[in-house]
C-alpha cells in the first residue's frame, strides 16, 4: 500500500556560478549586454567559428604566475598558418578594429593550461577572460604558457616571472602617457576598439627612450602597462609598444560593459584596484608610477603612495600640451605631490624630461642618487 505521507522532495542541485549571477541581474545594461552576446554567438556559430585562444602576457613570482587571454569564436580561415609560421593569425596580430567588438567571447569556457610540465583545468569569465592565479615553481625570467579551450589551436602565452629579492619595479599608463591620442576621452575607447590600429598611433617623444634606460639600469625590474583599456585591443597595443621598443610587459586591461549596477566598469576603480593587487602580490617592489596630467592619474597614484608609502619610488607625470589637456577634459585642479611627504615627484612634457629628473634620483642611469627622504 502506498503511503499517505509524500516523500520529502530531493534539495535542488546547486548550480554553477554563473547560472545563479544570471538569476541574480538586476541591472538593465547587465541583461543588453547578455543579450549582445547570445546574438553574437548565434551567429557566430551558424558561420561556422571556432573557438580561438588570444593570449596575453602575464607575469608573476617563482611559485605563482598571473596567466591571461581571451577565447572567442573566431573564422576557422584565420587559423591556417601565418606566411608559413607555425602560429596562427588572431594568436599572432588578434583581431584588428571592429573586429574586436563584433567576435562573440565563449563565455565561461573550460580551459586547459599547461606550464613547466604541469596541467590545470580553469575556466573563463563571462566575458571569455582568463584571468587566474596557479601556483607553480618557476625559475625567474620569461616562461611560456600552452592554452587550449575545446578544439582551439594550442596558443602561448608569456609570462614573466619576477625574481623574489626585485625592490623595484615600473608601472605605466597608456593613452596620452606612451602614446599620443589626441581625441576626446569619451570617444577614446570607441576609436581605439573599432577604427584604430597600431600604425595610426603616435608615441610619446622620448618615452620609450626613458623605458629603456631604466630596464637598462635596472634589468630585472618588471615593466607593467596599466590602462583603461578593453581586453580586445591587447594585441594592438602589444604591436604598438613592440614596434616602437617599449619593453615587453604585462598589459592590465578591463573588460567593456555593463556591471550589476552600472552601465559601464569604472576605468578608475580598475586603476585602483590593479595597484592594491600590485602591493599585495609584490610587498617588497616600490614602484615607478608613470602617468599623465589629464584628470585621474595624479590622484590615483597619490591615493596609492598614502595608503602604500613603502610600495612607491617616485611619480612621473606627463604634462600634456594646452590641445592634449583640452581633449582630455582639463587637467588636474591642483597636484597632489604635497600630500605624499617622502615620495618624489617628477613633471615633464615629454620622455627627456623626466629622463633628466630621474637621472637625480638614480632612477635612470647617470647621475648621482638622491635619496627621497633627503629630497624631502
């Protein structure tokens, strides 16, 4: 006979991360921009694109390493060998102007790494960014990252492993610092993303000269780009730093769109928070902090250099031309070296002259060294 009393219903299966974030959205943005990308892989997948690993270079210490790429659908015509090379198209050059926007991200693929012999299995954003921490013993120097997603052509992805006694290390701005935009900051991301490449981009006079003779006086010293930037212009600002000898180094970029509560991601918070990782990761590099005067720079690394006196060396900052400043929407009120005693400042319009101030502080070489608490 069967019983009265119904069986107590088995608890629902927990669902993956990302299932609850969708049940989760609240914001109007956040459920477009999920919509954009449904369509974009709709229709990416009726035309026949394959999953394709677009790396970028990463960077970390002798037990753990930072690795970062991107895996979209791409055209399967892209993956036959570059003139001949064993690397394939959007591996090498990534996907040019508009292209960047249109080529649907795999949202949270599975992802199979491998470094130095050892495998791990991790898994995309929503945005179809890796971005993971993997512990691992690496000898210091540039190391190289095998990434496979499905059936996607293997990519490597390079990252620099930083030796454990380094004290010091740069950190540099992008837009209007090591190269020259010249266009409004609202229409920036826009232009960058579907209508510029690296050949239309103008570098800062003497900046990549600066670079170098601080990596020359200081070769173990890591060499991070940080921008506003999205994801999808990584390989061209990668080919642009590269064709004008910047030296090569991790680019921390953000993805485009909409948050939970917000229409777009805040280019200062990334900013930010990209520099409170930095301290965290590496707490005993103080850092070069290069930027530009155009509104946030200023006030975000004098932020840090209060809350991390011991992470910081010195600030340099670019100071753009009266046309730069306008495009840039002014210039900061008012500089805040003032409010960061023991920490020097360095302004200058271009490259050499922030060569010749950091000269004085040992900072580049040839000049004596001038301690900052001396200066101060």
């Amino acid at each position: 006979m069967a019983s009265d009393k119904a069986s107590p219903e088995p608890p629902a299966p927990a669902l993956p991360p990302h299932e609850d974030e969708v049940r989760e959205r609240t914001h109007l943005g956040l459920m477009i921009g999920d919509t954009w990308h449904a369509l974009q892989t709709r229709i990416a997948e009726q035309r026949g694109r394959v999953e394709t690993i677009i790396p970028y270079t990463g960077y970390g210490t002798t037990s753990w390493v930072r690795i970062l790429a991107r895996v979209v659908l791409s055209n399967p015509r892209d993956l036959q060998p570059l003139e001949g090379k064993e690397m394939m198209k959007p591996i090498k050059e990534g996907l040019r102007g508009w292209r960047n926007f249109v080529s649907a991200p795999v949202r949270y693929a599975e992802v199979t790494l491998e470094i130095d012999g050892t495998s791990a299995v991790v898994h995309a954003d929503r945005g179809g960014v890796i971005d993971v921490h993997v512990e691992a013993s690496l000898t210091p120097g540039w190391h190289t990252v095998r990434i496979k997603s499905g059936d996607s052509v293997v990519a490597d992805a390079p990252v620099r492993v930083v030796e454990d006694d380094v004290t010091f290390g740069v950190v540099s701005d992008i837009d209007d610092t090591v190269m020259v935009t010249a266009l409004p900051r609202p229409f920036l991301a826009a232009w960058n993303t579907f209508v510029l490449d690296e050949h239309a981009r103008t570098p800062t006079p003497g900046m990549s000269v600066l670079m170098e003779r601080i990596v020359r006086q200081n070769p173990a010293a890591p060499v991070l780009y940080l921008s506003t930037g999205a994801w999808n212009v990584a390989p061209a600002l990668t080919r642009f730093l590269s064709r004008n000898l910047y030296p090569a180094g991790p680019k921390l970029l953000t993805d485009w769109g909409p948050t939970r509560d917000r229409w777009f991601r805040s280019g200062q918070e990334h900013k930010r928070s990209s520099l409170e990782r930095l301290a965290e990761e590496f707490p005993s590099v103080k850092w070069l902090l290069v930027g530009d005067d155009g509104q946030h720079d200023e006030a975000i690394y004098a932020e840090f250099a209060r809350n991390h006196p011991g992470n910081v060396r010195a600030i340099a900052i670019r100071q753009l031309s009266p046309s730069e400043a306008v495009l840039a929407g002014g210039r900061s009120k008012k500089s805040p070296a003032g409010s960061t005693p023991g920490i020097p400042w360095v302004y200058a319009r271009d490259g050499a002259g922030m060569s010749e101030q950091l000269s004085k502080l040992g900072i580049v070489e040839g000049a004596v060294r001038i301690d900052p608490e001396d200066e101060a």
